[in-house]
C-alpha cells in the first residue's frame, strides 16, 4: 500500500470520526491541533483542574498528522538545544536536557496509567556510524552528549555494535537509555480516548481557518476563549498568515512485511533499541511489535507553496531510495518485501529550534517546530503550555530556555524552495563522497550546508 496515510493506521484501523463544531461556542481553553501536542496539553489541563472548559479542533482527524505517522522514536532529542546552550548559557542548556531525559519516563507513565498499550518497548536509542567521517562524527557526538550530563551513554566499537545489532559496514554506535520504540497510532488513539474522559470536547473534520486572539475560527462557527493554543506542527502554513512561520519538512516511511525467525537471526536487535545513523540525510528505524523493520528517511524534502501530501502518497523513487538503505543496512534482506510506504510533514522553524511560546496579553500561544524529535517533545511542551496558562509565577518548566523563545520567517517562494532542495541534494552529495572516498573528517559540503540552513 502506499499512503493511506500510514501503515500505522493499515495496521491498527482508522478512527471513526468525532462531530464537527456545529456553531459559535466558547470556552476557557481552544487547542487547535488534535496531535500529540494538542492532546497531551488537553490532557494536562484537564488534570490541574478539571473545571476547566478545553474545546480541541482536528481539521481531519486526531492523529491525522505527523502523530500518526512518525518512525515511534520516543527518545530525549530536542531541536534547538546546543542554540539555547549559546543564547542562555549551558547549565539552561544542561536542564532542558534532563528534563527532556525525564519526559521519556513521563511519556511511559501515563501511558501505564491510563491504560494505552502502545507496543511501547524500552530499547533505548542506538546511533551507528558506517564510515569513517561518520565515526568521527559519532565520536564528537557522544562527548557533546556526555557534556550535557548523559553520562549513562555508552559508545561501542564495531564488534560491540554488532552484539546490538548486525549493521552491514558498521564500525561503531553510541547508545542512550533515554529512549523507547512506540506504534504512533496506539498512543494518539489511547491519549485521545483518554482525553475525552476526562471530559475535553473534540471536535474533528473542523478546520481552522484562522487565529486571532481568543478566537479559533471555523467554516462552521467561531470558539471563543481567553486561550487559544496553536498546536498544528507541519500544517501551521495552512493558516492565515502563517505560510512562513514553520517549514513542512516531508520525512517518508517504508515498512517491510514481518521477518523469518531465521532473519531476525541474521540481523540480531533483539533489544529492539530505535536504530539511527550518523549520514547527513540519515535515517531512522524500529523493529515493530510483529515483527516488521519500519525505516524513515528523507524522500522530497519540501513541496513548493509549503504544500502538504495527499494522506502519505509517496513518490516510487523515494520508496526505491529507502529500500536501498534497508538493504544496505541488511543485506540478508534483499528479497524481503516492503508492504507500505508513506509520508508525512515535521515543522522546521527558520533557526531549526522548538519552542513554547505564551502570549497572556493576547491568550494566543503555540508550541512546536520540533524538527522530526516530536514523539517525547510534545509532552514536555505540553506540561510547560499547561503551567504557562495557568501559573502566573515561573516554575521550573516555564524557566527551561525554549520557552518564549522568537524565530524569523522563512524566505519567501520560489527561495524556499531551492534553497531547501538544494541543501539536501548537497547532504547526498556529501554522503556519497564520504562512502566513497573513505575520508575521515566531514565534508566540507556539509558543512557549508549546515551554515547555510542556520542547524549551527
């Protein structure tokens, strides 16, 4: 299959659709979004003070999103960290890493407690390196990791990297604790469910036109409230005067049919850590509940006009280009077949860094931009939007340094779009003589192209 938005929703069924708002209504709390974000801050409201009247508006579905169709890394990554680390100094830097680390036990928590059965694992995150200049890379990252406190990181030689998993070329991996293989559709569904019970009104198939202050505009009437939160991710371009305001990054998927015993042998990962790697255009994989490897990678990094997929559709040479990294990755795979291929949109801010912003003047608020790490980092923005609408004082999740944090627009068209097309092919071209000549340091391609897109 291909599309159906993801073989998340093939596997687990899709949803039936909640009503849409059927008129002007009011509210003490409007999130727009029903993703992760939208959700979990629903839910945490809820759980502060229950009195509290919080309306959710999903334009298509809950989960619709990148929350239903991400690579279920649920991990302690957050964009931005080392740009808060030279703007507020590295122990602000030091405390929104631990609070990320924290969040994953969070996350692991609720989920227990409300009862969601998720296929949640925790394996950890393994990162490999399969060339030299990848092996440098690793290296320098996992002292940076170290340096913000992860001390219970482990970096592995190649023979200690195949103990984990038998990755073709692999000469080294750094591995966290800090992270968790997920099935993204069971958790949306589960936190969605969760969040009607405790009362929340959901209302699906209701697009936001626009947000103004404590307004949330609809086709189908207006909700009135002294907050409205936007928690829209890579479809903020869809609202009124938000086409520049966060770039929708397209990431794709490919999920293979289930694996032999005999393959499964062949590969290892029997800790079914999240498997990454150190590649400028990388990649991301789990090894799922029954038994399937699903990898993600870059495919059409960015449609022109900030355009969205029609649910995941994804073009045959990307599915082609993710199958070649399954296979070089496991080459005892060659002949395993891929059941699914989808896409979906990351919101990518101009500087690449996340934020949770709280306008009380106004009521308007927003948190995302979370670059592709947004499984956990929903949550922790969520808990601090909560404390940011209903505390008045600082505490310490409206202290962390993301918070409140401004961003310039991207460029306009048709300059967003080669600039973007351009730096990717530029990270392949650097991949690709990286493999090829063996070289140990980073291409210098790579580097100009990270200068140039504003990641350092």
């Amino acid at each position: 299959m291909n599309g159906g938005i993801s073989f998340w929703y093939a596997h687990d069924g899709l949803p039936d659709r909640r009503p849409p708002l059927s008129g002007d209504t009011d509210a003490d709390v409007a999130i727009v979004g029903g993703g992760y974000t939208g959700l979990w801050t629903a839910y945490y409201l809820k759980k502060a003070d229950p009195s509290l009247r919080v309306t959710v508006l999903e334009r298509s579905f809950c989960g619709y999103g990148a929350s239903g169709r991400n690579g279920g890394w649920l991990y302690n990554g957050i964009a931005g960290r080392d740009r808060y680390a030279k703007l507020h100094g590295h122990e602000a830097a030091v405390r929104l890493q631990r609070a990320m680390n924290a969040t994953v036990d969070e996350v692991i928590a609720v989920a227990a407690a409300e009862g969601i059965d998720a296929d949640l694992h925790r394996g950890g995150v393994l990162e490999v390196a399969r060339t030299p200049a990848q092996l440098a890379r690793l290296k320098a990252f996992h002292a940076h990791e170290l340096s913000y406190g992860e001390h219970d990181r482990e970096l592995y030689d190649a023979t200690e990297t195949a103990a984990r998993v038998r990755v073709a070329d692999a000469v080294g991996a750094s591995w966290t604790p800090h992270g968790a293989r997920v099935h993204p559709v069971k958790l949306v569904k589960g936190l969605a469910a969760a969040v009607e019970a405790l009362g929340v009104t959901i209302h699906e198939s209701t697009p936001v036109t626009e947000i103004r202050p404590r307004h949330a505009v609809t086709p189908y009437g207006t909700v009135r409230a002294p907050y409205v939160l936007r928690c829209t991710e890579g479809f903020t371009a869809d609202l009124k005067g938000q086409r520049r305001t966060w770039l929708p990054m397209n990431s794709s998927m490919i999920a293979t049919e289930p694996l032999t015993d005999d393959q499964w042998a062949a590969i290892g990962w029997e800790d079914r850590a999240t498997l990454g790697d150190m590649a400028h255009a990388y990649m991301y994989a789990q090894r799922t509940a029954d038994g399937r490897i699903a990898l993600g990678g870059r495919g059409v990094p960015y449609r022109f006009g900030s355009r969205t997929d029609n649910d995941g559709r994804t073009q045959p040479g990307t599915i082609e280009a993710l199958r070649r990294i399954l296979t070089a990755f496991f080459p005892a795979l060659a002949g395993v077949r891929v059941e699914h291929a989808w896409s979906g949109v990351l919101g990518v801010p101009r500087d690449w860094c996340a934020t949770v912003t709280l306008d009380r003047a106004t009521g308007l608020g927003w948190a995302g931009g979370y670059v592709g790490s947004g499984v956990a980092t929903t949550n922790l923005a969520a808990r601090t939007l909560r404390d940011l609408v209903l505390t008045g004082t600082p505490t310490d999740l409206t202290t962390l340094p993301w918070v409140n944090h401004k961003v310039r627009r991207w460029e306009p068209e048709p300059l967003r779009w080669l600039a973007v097309h351009t730096l990717y092919a530029t990270y392949r071209t650097a991949d690709h003589r990286e493999e090829s000549l063996r070289t140990t340091g980073t291409s210098h391609l790579a580097t100009a192209a990270n200068r140039i897109a504003g990641r350092h």
